[in-house]
C-alpha cells in the first residue's frame, strides 16, 4: 500500500474481511449481553464463572452499589458497554477503510456495496 500498487480485491479484501468477523462477533456480544441485562432471570441460565477480580468500592457509604448494581450485574453492564464502544470504534474504522480504498482503487465501494457490481475484473486483480 505505501508504494502505491497494493492489488485490487474484487471482495472483500483480508483486512475488510477480518473486520466484517469483529463487526459480527462485537455485535453478538453486545445483542447477547443486553438479553441478558432485560431480564434478571436470564442469568440464572448461565453458569456460575469464578470470579476473576473482586469488586473493589471507594467509599463505604453504598452509593456505589446501589447506582451500579451488585456483582454481576454491574459487570455484565460493564461488558455490554464496552462491546458497544468497541463497536462504534470498528464502524468507524471500517467506514474508513472503505474511503481509502475507494480514493485508493477509485471505485465507488459505498455504491457497490448498495447495488452489488464493480468494474470489470483487470489483470492483477485478486477474485
């Protein structure tokens, strides 16, 4: 890419590829944590994991406990917020990964991605 000649890809290229597996897998954490947090029943289906790090609380007063929830609860929501901040960082990401390899190739590939045709296959491109 840095000496200007990288190959054209008429799918996805290995790193569009790469990241359309984090986007799905980001997005069915993020779907499967929020599930879980609708309904504290829900819970009780998964197992019983160790606990890694205990909670660890500034103050005594109970405040915190009270705002975030107890145990798992609070952590679970710790998850599902991560995994959707990690989501909008590989949107946008992703988003300009395709402005770059369109101004790179020039081909419009929010269009192709809308209508579903590229140019025609050139030599040297990767099928």
């Amino acid at each position: 890419m840095v000496s200007g000649r990288e190959r054209r890809y008429l799918g996805h290229n290995p790193a569009g590829a790469a990241m359309i597996v984090a986007l799905l897998i980001t997005l069915s954490g993020t779907a499967f944590t929020g599930w879980l947090m609708e309904d504290e029943t829900r819970m009780t289906m998964l197992p019983d994991f160790p606990q890694i790090v205990a909670p660890a609380w500034a103050d005594d007063d109970g405040d915190e406990r009270a705002e975030h929830g107890e145990g798992g609860e609070s952590a679970l929501g710790e998850v599902h917020e991560t995994l959707a901040n990690l989501m909008l960082l590989l949107i946008a990401v992703h988003v300009g990964g395709v402005v770059l390899a369109s101004f790179r190739h020039r081909e419009n590939l929010a269009r192709a991605m809308v209508t579903g045709t590229k140019r025609a296959p050139e030599p040297g491109d990767v099928a």
